[in-house]
C-alpha cells in the first residue's frame, strides 16, 4: 500500500475530497494531501477539516513539495513503526 496520495482537488470526472472518503472508507490508512489552487487560510482550514492530513497550495515550489511529502511519509510510517518493532522483539 502507497504512504501517501496526493489528489488534486478540481478534475473533471470527480474531485479530490470524493476520492479522499473513497479511500478511507476502502480502510486506506496512508496519508492523504490535498494539492489546490485553493490558497487561502481557510481553504487549508477547510481542507483539513474535511479529512485530508495536509495541504498543498498552488502554486508551489519543488523544496515545498518535497518537504510536505517526506514529512508526511515519516508521519505515516512511524504509525505503522509500533508494529514493526514489536514484531522484531526476541522472544525467548
């Protein structure tokens, strides 16, 4: 399973925050961030608010990106980190 999804908000066919509930009513547990040209305070707010764990407002650049995406990668991970260590405990 993917870390992380990045959705755009505005596509033709449907819009991130449908694709956003889709997932996590399918259990999809990574993080998920809105990618926008909705750049406002409360546009984040209510991005948020909706259910995306972060925020990307466009325009942005690569440095901006980047770090958005790795700090949520990390987050994602030492969630399922827990699990990971105590599984590699020795048992005896």
């Amino acid at each position: 399973t993917a870390d992380i999804v990045i959705t755009d908000i505005s596509m033709a066919k449907i819009n991130g925050i449908n694709i956003m509930r889709k997932l996590k009513k399918s259990g999809y547990k990574g993080k998920i961030i809105a990618y926008t040209s909705y750049a406002m305070k409360e546009d984040r707010e209510y991005f948020i608010e909706a259910g995306f764990d972060d925020y990307i407002a466009r325009p942005s650049n690569g440095d901006e990106i980047r770090d958005t995406i790795f700090k949520n990668i990390e987050k994602s991970r030492k969630g399922d980190g827990e699990n990971a260590d105590s599984s590699n405990k020795k048992v005896e």
